[in-house]
C-alpha cells in the first residue's frame, strides 16, 4: 500500500518502512476442561468407568 505524502519544500520528513504488520497477540482465557462436558455425563454410567478402557480394547481385539 503506497500512501501519498504531503511535504513542502525544504521541510524534513521522516519515513517509516515497515515490512509487515505487527500484531499484539491475542490474549486467551485459560479455561479448565473440567466440568466442560459435564452437561452430557451420565451418571449411571460412572460405575463402568473403572472397566471401561480394558472393555473397549477386549472388542476391538478380541477376547485372548
């Protein structure tokens, strides 16, 4: 983008190049993930959690 300058005779100028753009970064709010699902916890389900890895991987591979 080239911006037209206004300068008169025998006045200094200072000129300023900058090669891009700079931006402050955005700044993040840290949320927890706990209790970030919890709207679709089942809470009759919290018993099989202990079992549930070793049940998952028995399907998938097959009872040996």
């Amino acid at each position: 983008m080239m911006e037209e300058v206004q300068a008169k005779k025998n006045k200094k100028v200072i000129i300023s190049v900058l090669d891009e753009f700079i931006e402050e970064p955005a700044v993040r709010k840290l949320h927890s993930a706990r209790g970030a699902l919890s709207e679709y916890a089942d809470p009759a389900l919290w018993g099989e959690e202990k079992s549930a890895w070793e049940k998952a991987v028995k399907e998938k591979q097959g009872d040996d």
